[in-house]
C-alpha cells in the first residue's frame, strides 16, 4: 500500500535538519535535539545503542547527565514525530525511513543510481537530469548547525560526496555537448573549491571545446602555481596530460558531435511531400541517388542542380531526397533560398532556421553567418543529415549551409550552373524527352481523354515546350474542365497571343502556360492573383492578403484557396500563403498589364503597408501603454489586428517581422515613404532584441536613403532614428553618434516632436557610452524636457533613467539614484513590467555604484528575472554584467566571475564592445580569485576587441596586462 501523502513523514539533512508530516513542518527542537535526529536518520534505518548516541552528540567529553538528556530528547522527538516513528529497541533508538517515512539522502541516492545507470546506458540527457534533480535535494550546507562530532564528520562526507556527483554531471554536460553553458557553473566551482583539481580538468575542457584555449591553459598554469604555493606538490598527471593534448591541439577533445541520447536526439523531417505522378528522369535520379549513397559514411556528398526555371529541379530534388531518407537517419533539412527573388534568404536566417530545428534552443544560437555556420557543422559533426537547398542564388548563398563533414550531404537546385562550389557533382536539367512528357501529361489528365486525341495531345506537350512545371499546369486547368477536349486546349496553346513562340524561349516558356491557368479564372480570382503578387515578402498571412485585396477574411480566404487548387498559389501552412518565384514575376506582369485602374496596384501595397503599420502600433501601445509615439505616427486606413494580451502581440511582432520589413523596404518611396519609416520606428524593439537584426538594419537604411534622395526630412530622421537603435544595440557607438546628431538636426528642421526628443535621448545615451558625461547630461536634460512638453511618460522615464546613468558617470550617486527612483516610479504606476525592469536595471547600478550594493543587486536581480521571461538576451546578458560588476566591487570574485560568464554564454549581450567590457570584469574576477593567468588571456581577448574598434577602454585593458612594478 502506498502511504498518504497527506500524513506521510519526510525528513531532511541535505541542509538544515527538518521534518514534516506531509506539508505541515514539525518542530524538531534544540540543536541537541536536531543532532539526535540526525544521528538516527543518518544510520539508515538501523538501531544505534545510547552509548553511540552520546559519542555522537558530545564525543569524548560528554556531561554527567548525558544518558538522562539522551532519553528527554528522544521522548520530545517521540511526541513530535509519533511513537510509530521513532522506536526503542535493546536500550537504542531508530528511526524507520522508506514507505511511510522518506528522508532527502535516500531520494538523492536514488537518483544518483539511476543517474549512474542511464550514463551506462548511453542515455545521457536522462542522466544529466537525474543528477540535476539529485543535486536540487541540498539545500544549504547539510546538518546546518548541528552540533556534535558525528555531524561534523557527516557534514563533511555528505559535502565531499555532492562534490563529487556534481563532478560526474558537469562531465556528462561536456560529453552531452553544454561545455559552453558549464563554463560559468565551473568558474564558480573552482573559485570555492580551488585545490580540487577534478573541476579545474573539468574547467579546462569546457573552455577549449568554447574556443578559449588561451583560458584553457592559464586555467593549468593558475593551479600548478597554487598547488606548489600551497602543498608543494605538482598538478596529478591527468591534469599534466589534458595541458599537453590542449597544446597538440588533440581531436579527441573537441566537442562531442552527437548527441548520445537517441530517445533526446532532434531528427528534423523537413522534406516537402514528393509528388505521387512523378515520371522520369531516371538516369538523373540514379545519378543522384548514387551520389548520395556514397555519402553514408564516407564523404559528405554535394550535387547542384541548375537548370531553367519550370524544369523540374525541386521536383526531382524531392523525389531523390525522399528516396535516399534511409541514407540520413539523422534527419533531413530544407529550405527554399528564393535565389530567384528580389529578397534571396540570408544565409545566417537560413542557418538560424536550421540550429533551432537541430534542437538548439533560441538563446545558444550565435550572432552572425561565421558562428553560425561553425555551430550548425559541429551539430552535424558525427551524424547523417541531409540538407536540401532549394532555389539558391549562387554559391556564396549556399556555402555556409553545406555540412561540410562525412556521412552528410546536400542537395543544391538553382538556375545558375555553380561551377564555382567546390567539389559538387553538378547536373544540369534539360527540359523532359518528349516521351516523359507525354507520360506525365497523360497521368495527371487521364489516359482515356489522351488516347482518343493523341495528336493534340503531342501538340500540347510539344506547346508546352516539355517543360515539367508548364505541363503540370496546362494538364491540371485540362483535368479540373470536363467539358474541354484536349483538342480545346491545343487550339487555345497555339493560337491565344503565340503561345507557341513564347513557350519556346527560355524562362518566357512557363509565361504561357501561367497565361492558360491565369485565363481561367473568374475576374474576383485573377484580381487577387495580381494584387497578391505585387508584395515582396517572403509569404502572406490571411489577415495580411485580406487587408491587401480589401476583403473580409471569410472571402480572402476562398479566393486564395481557390488559386491553391488552381496551382498559381501555395499555402505553406494553415492560414500563410506564398508564391513560386516564377508565378509571383508572372502575377506582377499581369497586374501591370491588367490592373484597372492602374491606381488600384498602388493603393493594394498601400493597404498592406497601413496593415502592418496599424497592427505593429497596437502591439507597440500594449507593450508600452501611456507611450504617445502611437500618436504621431502618419494616419491609416486599416482596421489591422486586434489582441488579447502582449503575449499574443509579441509573438505577432516576430513571426511577421520579415514580411513588414520586407514591405517597408518595398514601400520605401513616395507617399509611403512616411509610412514606412513609421512601421520601422514603431517596430524598433525588434532591433533591441536582435531579432532579423540584419534585415532590420538594411530595412532603416535604404528607408533613409529613399527619405533623402525625396528630401523629406520627417521620414529620414525617422528612419535615422531607429538606426541609431541598430547601432546602439550592436555596439556600434560612433556609428549610432552619428546617425543620433543628424537626426536631431532633421528632426528640427521638420519640427517633428517624436524624432527630435528621441534624437536628444540618443545622443545622450551614446554621449554616456563614450565618456562625455557633460555632454550626455546636457543632451538628456533637453530630452527630458521635450518629453514632459507633450506629456510622454514613458519616454519621460527613460530619459530620467538614462540622466541617471549620465550623473553616476559624474561621480554625482545621490542624485543619480533619485533620477532612478522617479523612473522607476513612473513606469510602476503605468504597469510597464518590461520598461520597468528598465529602470529597476538603472536603479540597481546606482545603488551598487553608490556602495549600496545589497539594495543595488536586489534591483538587479529583480530586472534580471522579467528581462529572461521577456525573451531580451541582450538585457538579461547586460544585467548579469552589472551584478557581475556589483559582486567584484563588494569582494565576491566567485560570484563575480560566475555572472560574468552568464553574460558570455548569453551571446546576445551587445557587440563587441560589449563582449569586451564583460571579458575585463571577468579578467578582474579571475585574477582575484589568484586565476592570474586565465585573468591574462581574458584581457588579451578584450585588448584585441578594443583595439580594432578603436575604443577607449584599450589604454585601461594595457594597464591591466602591464607587469607588475617592482620596487
């Protein structure tokens, strides 16, 4: 039977000694008294005589009335505990644990065992969180104040032995591949624990396999010192041995390159369905299925595809990668580049796309193409993965995402023969023989309608110039009309606007068949068809081709359904809808040709634009209520998106954020020009947060490029505006100087409220960052006075924030932390819970700076919490260097050295400046913690960073790795 929860007895050691009777606590007495109790739980069930007891309570010097006292603190835990509990037997006591009675040791040995097993298994994720939960069981120093030798000595094996399980989790973090986030945890671990040369093994290892084998080496150098100064006795040879393979560069200690774990393995699955008619092409098929073949296992394997567009290529891509899934049972990945596009996708998207599908989590995905590149290589490092490249551009699109290892391969389609990707086997895709086409032609409309004409069924094939995608379409719009002939058909090809010479003329030859599907449908359709091809993003949302074709959702809904059953319209997923490349030029043309009136084009794109710009200002005002940039934004006609909450608006905000950047840049002329430097403006906290940072950055500068070849000042400090933002957020401060100085001039000159406060504010942050604290307090004094002049609290919060920051540069704490105090009690009472941690930040480096750093790291741990629940890595990474900056201040190198590392592993924290300024602290950890070395290499990362931006702090980071004066 299994006991009640409810009355069940639960008793704890790995910290101070308790007990409960299910969740009520119970009192368990005076330390004596605990020490008792901890003496019987600690004997596992077995009875311990009086005389054991006393020499456990009191040792070798026990007093008079020892037995006496025994026996009162046995019959008080009686009575506390019940007489079931705690039972007398032979002049002893013993308490019973198990069924009715579980004590934390036991459940931590439990999953110590289990841990231990699944790590034989090979099971590694499950191990790791096996001993993850072994080690929340400890809840403090074990037996915390109690007395007698027996606990002391207890005390001692119970912190010896999670010592050493924490030494075989940390080892299966950097056999599972977490070397990167183990860093921090060891960094901490060494500084408490520094003659423990386990963890330095473990420290070591972690920093090489993170691309830090300068740290890596000073980490040996550090603890040969220390234990020479303090035992006089050399590093154990496993230590001696991990140096030298560090220095051999030795591969057996790169990261591990697959993940143990099947059952915790990501197998991504991302092949489109293969078509069920497909025909042919079978030597290309056994071509490429044989290339792909001699990938498992020994080569990675590269085939390019090119050929005209229509040809097949994805289709027969597909069909081949579909074949060859048992080839790659690690999974398979991929993507459509949209080479053929005005907007190709971006490599590091791209690479972003397929680290998350790989299984990394959002916050380990690097910054840039050459990170990310170099991650997505070691993921795939050991594993059979096959990544299908669809419609690239050229090889340099292509080149990082090739997985560049043995037993994996890519599959690469493209209209350009990429004769310059080293070592693809390329094809080249001709146009089908006239027999395949005539095969497909006559499964998809049907061999009996084909039989009874055949000669014009060779017409239409012959018309269609044998191209796959033109047949496809000609045999579908056939097979949806019954009432057609085939000999209807042959006539229409030949006849309607020389269908036959255009299909015969390269990538002109899909242009007629896309007129035969075009012409069938009903005027509603074919107007969708040709407003919907006007936009440049990637896809469209329902709401988004609603709000474009000026229809209600229910009826854009039908009509765009109804092109997806036509095929000149696919839906990528419920609700999102998109073009093939060749149908969206084609689209385009119709409604150049067609569009009447001409004016109609014009205003779709429009409405698009106003959609995203009404949509983007209401997640903006439930992000940031009481905010009035809202107000100042150009006047729209769209109803846009409504939503329930600022989770729902957010995750608008991401997963839309390519298309509306795609718009404004489209958009980015004429009388939208305004408009789209308003979506940009109102969508800046994309740029804070890093997400489509690129984009967003080439988005802001072709907006201000536009914004001044028109010479309309409003729209281009606006544009200006948000890529003071970009920079800023990027570290970039002397370009963020000066895009923030021109738009406070623009902003003038346009007597545009918005651009010149928020241009005042900008020029002061960037003031603070480069040490002109003068500057800086006079800029954000004017910015807080235009920010109270039209009653912008929010923003009037930031700027006394930022003035406070600016005051602390000056040395001025006292009124610094009252600047803080009254942003933060404005963002307090408008409910802005991510714009207050803003201000809680501020606030907590005031109080830290001022001395005050209990209060200060209060603060900061306070902002520290909503900056992770509101996804801002960058945020949360800068909170940690500033509780990082708090503790050194205050003497905690350990805790130090640990946030500093929190920062690091963040990889969102800023730039490199900013990565610059979190290795100094990090440094000065380090070296206090006697880590004299690793302290070195830090600060020669921060000084080459410094160096190449030019920055101020390389005079600072010289002092620091100057030697030592000697007198």
């Amino acid at each position: 039977m299994v006991a009640d929860p409810a009355t069940a007895l639960r008793f704890a050691v790995l910290g101070p000694v308790r007990a409960w009777r299910g969740e009520e606590p119970l009192h368990t007495g005076s330390p004596q008294q605990r020490a008792l109790l901890a003496a019987l739980l600690l004997r596992g069930g077995h009875t311990a005589t009086a005389q054991e007891l006393v020499d456990a309570l009191w040792g070798e010097n026990p007093p008079q009335q020892a037995l006496a006292a025994l026996r009162t603190y046995a019959s008080r835990l009686r009575k506390a505990l019940g007489a079931e509990a705690l039972v007398s037997e032979s002049g002893g006591y013993a308490i019973r644990t198990g069924r009715d009675a579980v004590l934390d040791l036991d459940e931590a040995e439990r999953l110590v065992a289990g841990a231990e097993r699944a790590a034989h298994a090979g099971a590694l994720g499950r191990a790791r969180e096996l001993y993850r939960d072994a080690l929340g069981r400890w809840d403090g120093e074990p037996l915390a104040q109690v007395p007698g030798p027996y606990a002391e000595t207890q005390r001692v094996r119970l912190e010896e032995w999670r010592l050493s399980v924490l030494e075989q989790c940390l080892d299966l973090d950097l056999r599972d591949g977490a070397h990167t986030e183990a860093v921090s945890e060891l960094t901490a671990l060494t500084a408490g624990h520094p003659l423990r040369e386990r963890l330095r093994e473990l420290l070591m290892v972690a920093l090489y396999r993170g691309g830090r084998q300068a740290e890596a080496l000073a980490v040996y150098a550090d603890t040969r010192r220390l234990l020479a100064d303090e035992l006089g006795v050399d590093p154990r040879a496993e230590l001696s041995d991990l140096q030298q393979r560090i220095l051999r560069g030795d591969d057996t200690l790169a990261a591990p390159a697959v993940q143990s774990e099947p059952p915790a393995l990501v197998r991504p699955q991302q092949l489109p369905a293969t078509v069920p008619d497909f025909t042919g092409r079978r030597s290309f098929v056994a071509d490429l299925g044989g290339q792909l073949g001699t990938s498992a296992g020994r080569v990675m394997a590269v085939s390019a595809v090119a050929g005209i567009g229509g040809v097949g290529k994805t289709t027969l891509a597909i069909h081949v990668a579909h074949a060859a899934r048992d080839n790659f049972p690690d999974g398979q990945l991929y993507v459509d580049l949209r080479g053929a596009s005005t907007a190709p996708a971006e490599p590091e998207a791209v690479l972003g796309a397929f680290l998350r599908a790989l299984g990394t989590p959002d916050e380990a995905v690097p910054d840039g193409v050459d990170e990310r590149s170099a991650l997505y290589r070691s993921l795939l490092s050991g594993r059979r993965v096959l990544a299908l490249l669809d419609n690239a551009r050229d090889a340099a699109q292509v080149r990082p995402l090739l997985p560049g290892t043995e037993g994996c391969a890519a599959l690469v389609t493209s209209r350009s023969r990429m004769v310059d990707l080293a070592g693809a086997h390329l094809v080249d895709l001709d146009v089908m023989s006239p027999e395949e086409a005539m095969t497909l032609f006559t499964r998809i409309v049907g061999a009996e309608r084909v039989g009874a004409e055949r000669e014009a069924a060779m017409d239409v094939v012959a018309a269609c110039g044998f191209l796959p995608l033109a047949l496809r379409i000609a045999a579908a719009r056939l097979a949806a009309r019954r009432t057609w002939t085939v000999s209807v058909l042959a006539r229409k090809l030949a006849d309607e606007r020389r269908r036959l010479d255009e299909l015969q003329a390269g990538d002109l030859a899909v242009k007629a068949t896309f007129e035969l599907g075009y012409g069938q449908l009903d005027p509603e359709q074919a107007r969708a068809f040709r407003l919907l091809g006007l936009a440049d993003g990637p896809d469209l949302s329902l709401a988004a081709a609603a709000a474009m074709l000026d229809r209600d959702e229910e009826a854009a809904e039908d009509l765009l359904e109804s092109l997806v059953d036509a095929s000149l319209l696919e839906s990528a997923a419920p609700g999102r809808y998109r073009f093939h490349d060749l149908l969206r030029l084609y689209a385009r043309a119709c409604a150049y040709r067609d569009e009447q009136p001409p004016t109609e084009r014009d205003a779709a794109l429009s409405r698009l634009l106003d959609f995203y710009l009404v949509t983007a200002a209401r997640v903006h005002v439930l992000d940031r209520p009481g905010e009035l940039l809202v107000e100042y934004l150009e006047p729209t006609d769209s109803r846009g998106l409504e939503f329930g909450d600022l989770a729902s608006a957010t995750e608008w905000l991401f997963a839309e954020s390519s298309c509306f950047l795609s718009c404004a840049q489209q958009l980015a002329g004429g009388a939208t020009l305004r408009r789209a430097a308003d979506l940009l403006l109102v969508t800046s906290d994309l740029a804070e947060s890093g997400a489509n940072a690129r984009q967003y950055l080439l988005t802001a500068e072709g907006v201000r490029d536009a914004a001044q070849k028109a010479g309309d000042p409003h729209a281009e400090a606006r544009a200006r505006l948000v890529l003071t933002v970009a920079h800023l957020t990027s570290g970039r401060f002397n370009e963020a100087d000066e895009e923030a100085r021109k738009t406070l001039l623009l902003g003038l000159a346009a007597d545009d409220p918005i651009s010149t406060s928020y241009a005042l504010n900008d020029c002061g942050i960037v003031a603070n960052y480069q040490g002109r604290n003068e500057d800086a307090e006079e800029y954000l004094s004017q910015a807080l006075r235009r920010f109270r002049d039209y009653a912008n609290r929010p923003s009037e919060a930031s700027a006394l924030c930022n003035l406070s920051r600016a005051h602390m540069s000056l040395g001025r704490f006292s009124e610094a932390i009252d600047l803080a105090e009254q942003g933060v009690r404005i963002y307090d009472a408008m409910g802005l819970t991510l714009r207050l941690a803003n201000g809680l930040y501020t606030l907590g480096v005031a109080l830290a700076k001022s001395g005050r750093t209990a209060e200060g790291l209060a603060k900061l741990t306070q902002a520290l919490a909503v900056f992770h629940e509101s996804r801002q890595p960058l945020w949360e990474g800068v909170t940690h260097f500033r509780v990082a900056e708090a503790h050194l201040a205050d003497g905690r190198a350990a805790l130090a050295a640990g946030h500093a590392e929190q920062a690091l592993v963040l990889r969102s924290i800023g730039g490199e400046w900013r990565r610059g300024t979190v290795l100094c602290v990090l440094g000065r950890a380090l070296a206090e913690l006697g880590q004299r070395d690793r302290a070195r290499a830090c600060w020669q990362e921060a000084l080459i960073i410094f160096e190449a931006m030019g920055a101020p702090e390389t005079a600072e980071v010289r002092e620091l790795l100057a030697p030592p004066v000697t007198v």
